[in-house]
C-alpha cells in the first residue's frame, strides 16, 4: 500500500501538470472533491482547529475561544520556555474521577511550531486543499506521511476520544481516513472555487484573506480608510476583536511603505 | 504500589494509580510545601518538576510520575539558597505565600529554559500561575534577580 501511494504522490504533480488523460476520470473527480468536504469538516473541527491557527494564541472548548492563562505557542509550538504545553496537558486524558474540567492529554500536546503554522482556521476548501498538499506549508509531509498522521498520530486520534464534555470529532475516524484516500487516490484533485459554489459554501468569500492577515504581521493585508496628515502622511489603526490590543499603521508619505506598532490598550 | 522519587529520594507509596500526584507529595510523603489551589490547573499553586519539566500536581495522576525524577519546593536546595529562593528573600516577595512555592517553581523552570529572561518572557511563563496578593511586580523583579543571581553562582 505504502510503495502505491508514494508512487502517487510522485506522479499526482504530473498528471495534474499533464491535465491530459493520465488525471482523474470526472467521476473520480467528483467523489474527490465530494470527500474532500469530509476532510475539511474535520480539520476545521474545534478539537482540530483550535491548534491549527494562524495567531499566536491557541484556542480552546467548542467555541474556540482564547486559552487561559494567555498561553501562547512559543518558539517551538510547545509553549513559552518555562510554560510548556506538558504542564498541564499530560500524556493521556486524567481519569473520570478527576471531573469534566481537567485539562484533557495526549502525547505530544502542541501547537505547530511557528515556521510551519499548517493553519486550517477559516480556510476555505480550495485554499484548505492547497495547504494540506503543499509540502513546504505542511512540513514536508507527501501523501504517505499525510496519511500516516491522519490515521495514527496520537494527538490526532485524541480528536475522537477528547474525555470530559469536549464533543468529538462526528466523522467516524475509518470513514475520515477513508475520505482522505479517495481524496488523494484521485491524485488530490485541487478544489476550485466552482466546487466550492457547488457545495454551497463560499457566497461571500470571507476566508479568501491570507493565514497571516488573522495575526496582523503583515498590515497591508487590512484595508481602511486612514486618517490623512500632513504632506501625504496618514495613521490608520488595526484592533484585535478579542482583547482589544491595538496596531497603529503609520504611512510617512503617501506609497512609502507602512509601519506597524503596537499600543497597548 | 508506584515507586517515586522525590527529591532524589525513592520510595514505594502504597497508594492507587489514578491518584492525583499532588494527594501523595502532600497527604503521604508529607511534603507540605506544595500548596493545593484549584485542582483544575488553573492557578499554579501545585507546580513542581517531572524530568526537570514544570507540571501541575493536581492534575497528574500518581501512575504517570512512576520512574521519574519529582522535584518539590523542599528539593531546590537543601538550606533554601537556590537563587531564586535567595532572589525572593531578598527582594520580600512573599505577601500571603500560598502560590509562591508554584511561582518558584515556574520561575526556576524559566530561568532554565531561558537564562535570561526578558519581562515578556516572565509574563507568558508565569501566566498560569495565580497570586490572590497581587504580588505580580515583585514576582517580576525577582526573577530578574534570581537570573543574575544564578549567573553569578555558576560562574
């Protein structure tokens, strides 16, 4: 099974490149990209996502609201030096006994460390199909290793058995991994915008903005109206929702490049 | 029966697995020194070492410690001069006292971690880490302290 996909995974880029006979049938196509919503719904579940995210801060419960403790993903991705994810968040889920609110554990707790972020928040399919299979946004990782992870990585099997009141993943794990084959059996046929429409999501295109616009890195990416100053100059401001820290985009002159800083609120 | 060693000392406890890690150190080995807070890991008071590692006591059951090196506030030093120790005298820290044992133990991890720590540094390592007294600034001072300190004692 092994040797089959790696030989996929090499010749998928040609056939795509070729998008001659040697691509997938349209049936084939079509059950791609129709399981390609499998495997969307469950890298964008909260027990999936709540890590996988563009911030520096990871997510938690259901609603994928901030974590306590302002904890953050660290040089590593494995928290702050002296902080790290392992202080709480052991190597198995704590008993029952110990009640529904103890943090829950599984091997290896982190988030993505920094140079490789591999988020999925509010990506939508296509660009959601892009990251998954480019190897230079998900470390590396061809389709055997992307199948390998998918299917017995512990800390993504944790999704299906989170303890405490946490929902689940809803997708049976074996139909995920399932959905996940047929995917890249099809040679991982890139989901485009018109499948998307297709399946009803996308009207408005609000996650087409680029992973790094959610952690204001790059200032360009948000557009305003700034205040106008003296000789072309102009101030624009840029409030993060959640705890209202503010950046101040400053433009010396009109076409000169912008400058963030952060003022505390 | 879970062999532990505290301390550098090892020893059976006739306790059951899944008991908290934090019932044993205290309730069985009766090292007090670690405080019990929340029990949900979400104030600190419960911080020691696994492996050299911080780790939340209250929240770890005994099984999971089986075979490693457990380090409380009692075995930073025998006579209380590890620099951060000596970093919280000097500087009083100390209000109430009830989380400072978990701070110490933090603060020591992220001198480990990072010899020099910055006041950003401090803030994210010792966030988990709840004081009631609002001793925050203090805490924040000493562990500059207890840096110089430990670069003066190692030097």
């Amino acid at each position: 099974m092994r040797h089959e996909l790696r030989g996929l995974a090499m010749l998928a880029p040609l056939a795509l490149a070729a998008c001659g006979p040697a691509g997938p049938s349209a049936e084939q196509r079509a059950a791609a990209v129709d399981a390609f919503a499998t495997v969307k719904e469950v890298f964008q579940h909260p027990r999936c996502q709540n890590c996988h995210i563009p911030g520096d801060a990871p997510l938690q419960f259901d609603a994928g609201v901030a974590h306590a403790q302002a904890v953050v993903r660290g040089p590593d991705g494995h928290g702050a030096p002296g902080l790290p994810c392992g202080t709480c968040h052991g190597e198995s889920n704590p008993p029952a006994s110990y009640g529904p609110h103890a943090p829950p554990g599984a091997p290896h707790w982190a988030l993505p460390p920094p140079s490789m972020r591999m988020v999925t928040q509010g990506l939508s399919a296509p660009a959601l199909c892009a990251m998954i299979k480019d190897t230079k946004e998900n470390n590396g990782r061809d389709f055997a290793a992307l199948i390998k992870h998918v299917s017995e990585d512990k800390l993504v099997l944790w999704g299906w058995n989170p303890g405490g009141e946490r929902k689940p993943v809803p997708v049976p794990h074996a139909q995920f991994v399932e959905k996940f084959k047929v995917w890249a059996d099809a040679g991982a046929v890139s989901v485009g915008v018109t499948d998307a429409r297709r399946s009803g999501e996308m009207t408005n295109f609000p996650s087409e903005r680029p992973a790094t616009a959610e952690d204001r890195a790059v200032p360009g990416h948000r557009k305003g109206d700034p205040i106008p100053g003296l000789a072309g100059s102009a101030v624009g401001w840029n409030a993060r929702r959640e705890n209202r820290e503010t950046l101040r985009v400053f433009e010396p002159r009109a076409g000169t490049t912008r400058k963030a800083s952060l003022v505390p609120a | 029966m879970v062999s532990l060693t505290i301390n550098g000392k090892t020893q059976d406890f006739d306790v059951p697995d899944d008991m908290p890690l934090l019932w044993v150190i205290r309730d069985v080995a009766h090292l007090t020194g670690t405080k019990f807070g929340c029990g949900l890991a979400q104030c600190g008071a419960c911080t020691v070492h696994l492996d050299g590692a911080p780790l939340r006591a209250c929240v770890t059951p005994v099984g999971a410690a089986a075979g490693k090196a457990i380090t409380t506030i009692e075995g930073l030093s025998p006579d209380g001069t590890h620099p951060v120790q000596r970093a919280w005298a000097e500087l009083d820290v100390v209000q109430c006292g009830y989380c400072q044992s978990g701070q110490i133990m933090s603060a020591v991890a992220l001198i480990k971690a990072k010899p020099e720590p910055t006041d950003a540094d401090i803030d994210a390592a010792l966030s988990g880490n709840i004081c009631r007294c609002g001793t925050y600034p203090r805490i924040r001072a000493a562990v500059h302290r207890a840096a110089t300190l430990a670069k003066e004692t190692t030097r």
